[in-house]
C-alpha cells in the first residue's frame, strides 16, 4: 500500500513529493553542471568520478529512469547532456562512449 501511495503521489505533478523531488533532481542537475566546470583545472579522473560516478550514475540517472517517457525526460535528458564537456568525446570512435556514461547512452536510445 505504501509504494502504492509513493508511486502515485510521485506521478502527480502537484503532490508535494513530486514537487521536491524535481526541486532535488534540478538542485543535483546545477551541482552536476558546476562540477563539470571544474575539468581542466583539477585532474579529470576527479571530476568524471565526482561528476559521472557519483552524480549523475548514482543520482541523476535514477530519477531519468523513473521520469515516464515524454517531454519532461527529454528535458531532463537534454540538461544533463548540455554539461558534459565535449573534449571528452573528441578521441572516441564513432558508435562508442565513456564507459560512465553507458547507461544513460542505453536510456537515450530507448
């Protein structure tokens, strides 16, 4: 009964726990993005850990995956897309990715 209420007071857009759990989700995004500003000023293993491990795979990640298919995951999607820095991708072959970002690339092409 209890994940019942949980799952439904998370679908509706005015119940308080939908409403701070997207508080939380932009909060974490803006963290995620901050984070990411910081490559190439302190040593890249560092900030994919903090920024990709920890932040968007253990977090981030989790709230997309449970946001249902629409406009607001597109949004959601898009956002955290935007932060990465694209020097990241300028040595990786076509078709292929950061070993980090492998289930957020699954979810996309979903």
């Amino acid at each position: 009964f209890f994940l019942l209420s949980l799952s439904s007071a998370l679908e509706d857009k005015s119940s308080l726990c939908f409403i701070f759990q997207e508080r939380q989700f932009w909060s974490a995004v803006k963290l995620f993005s901050n984070v990411l500003l910081w490559d190439g000023i302190v040593p890249e293993d560092t900030v994919r850990d903090l920024g990709l491990k920890k932040l968007l795979n253990r977090y981030l990640l989790l709230n997309i995956l449970n946001t249902p298919p629409g406009l607001d995951n597109i949004e959601k999607c898009n956002k955290v897309v935007s932060c990465l820095p694209e020097r990241w991708f300028q040595d990786l072959r076509s078709g292929s990715t950061l070993p980090d970002l492998q289930n957020l690339c699954q979810h996309l092409l979903r």
